[in-house]
C-alpha cells in the first residue's frame, strides 16, 4: 500500500517586497533619489556658503553684500557692523585747510597709504578708516580718535576696509607708524594698548594730560579681532 504525499509548497509572494520588487517607486525614491538631491544640496550649500566666500574673502580687496551675508561672512565678521560706541555729532571745526582724507603707513602690519577720512562720525567705516569727529586732527595737541575693521587675522587683507586693522593686535610698545596729514609726514610711537567694552570708549577722551600739549592717536578696532564683544586701542605718541 502506498502512502498519499501530503506535502505543501509554498511560493514566496514578491509583489510587496521592497528589496525585489524592482518596480517600487517609494522605495526607490527612498534609497536613491532622496539621498542623492540631499547630496547634491549639501555641495551647493557648502560651495555658496564657505568654499567660495573663502576664495573671494582671501582674493579680493573689496566684499560685496552677497558674500557678507554668507554662513562664513557671518562667522568670520564679514558681515556688517556698526561700532555702537560711534556717534554722531554736531561738531564743526572752521579750517579750510582739513583735507577730506589723510593717509595712514603701519608697517609692521604691511598697511601702506590707508586711506583715512577726515571728520567722519558714522559708525561703521566701510570704504576706508574713519577719524572720529571732533577728535583732534594729525599734529594737533590732543588725541586724534581713528577706527576700522577687524576680522578673523587668518583673512587679513592690508588693502580691504573691512579686514585692515585685523591684526593690529601684533603693534607692541616701540613699534612706529607714519600719518600723513596735508603733505607731511608725521611719526608716531606706540606707548600703550588697552582693552575695554564698547560702553567704556570714549572716542573724545585725551588720554595724555593737555599740559604736556602732545599730539597722540588712538587705534581702534573690535577685538578680539573677528568678534564684536571688546574694543582693542592702540595709543601713540607723536615723535616729531
């Protein structure tokens, strides 16, 4: 007598399965297409966003609005600033012979003929360096206010407004600077630095006693360089 075979085969149903359905358009959408916009979109975020600021920042010595408001614009102080401290005046000195600009030589920090703007009050010097209003000119007794921008030092460029003062950090006591003011050249000398909060400038401030009537200047810029939480200064006397 022969024995019925009873045994079941059972066929793997495919018409569900992700993996060998190969006509599925979720889960190839899921695990090709997806993927690769987000891939494609991190390279267009890195290139607009760092890569390219970083080539146009270290390149060119002028930033345009584009590239400020770039993630690395914003991170490194590209973006734009105001110096809170700097405010406008009403003060107006008759002379006739105050040049709209004068120009300034640091060489130690390879700045050469910078360009500086007479009575400026505004608060952020974009095109050149400003001289604070009201604060003595070159050669007069008094302190003679000038500021202008920092960024990151890794970005310094000696003929870019916005980066110019990112290393004025290196002047120590002795170095030298020129300024020349109405086609003389006058020398100063570094005799202090200081650090203080921007509630705690004074851009009118003398800091030598007016007895001694000697021409000084103060360099300002945000430090540390880069950030905008502390103004750095650098104070110097004239030499001649």
């Amino acid at each position: 007598m022969t024995r019925s075979s009873n045994k079941k085969i059972y066929i793997k149903d495919e018409s569900f399965d992700p993996i060998f359905n190969s006509v599925n358009p979720a889960f190839f959408f899921r695990t090709r297409v997806l993927p690769g916009l987000l891939m494609a979109l991190g390279f267009i975020v890195l290139g607009t966003q760092v890569v390219l600021p970083l080539v146009f920042f270290k390149t060119q010595d002028t930033v345009v609005k584009p590239m400020e408001n770039t993630v690395l614009g914003l991170a490194t102080g590209f973006k734009d600033f105001n110096f809170e401290e700097i405010e406008e005046n009403n003060f107006y000195k008759e002379n006739s012979s105050i040049p709209e600009y004068f120009y300034i030589t640091i060489p130690k920090l390879k700045i050469e003929n910078a360009l500086v703007k007479s009575e400026f009050d505004g608060p952020s010097p974009d095109d050149f360096i400003g001289h604070y209003k009201g604060s003595a000119l070159p050669g007069e007794v008094g302190d003679s206010f000038i500021y202008g921008h920092s960024v990151l030092p890794w970005f310094f460029n000696p003929k870019n407004y916005k980066t110019i003062f990112s290393t004025l950090g290196n002047l120590e006591t002795g170095d030298r600077f020129t300024i020349e003011y109405n086609q003389r050249k006058i020398n100063y000398k570094v005799e202090d630095k200081v650090v203080l909060s921007p509630k705690e400038v004074d851009p009118l401030e003398n800091w030598k006693p007016m007895y001694l009537n000697q021409p000084t200047v103060s360099l300002m810029t945000c430090w540390p360089a880069g950030t905008k939480t502390n103004r750095l200064i650098i104070r110097a006397v004239q030499e001649n």
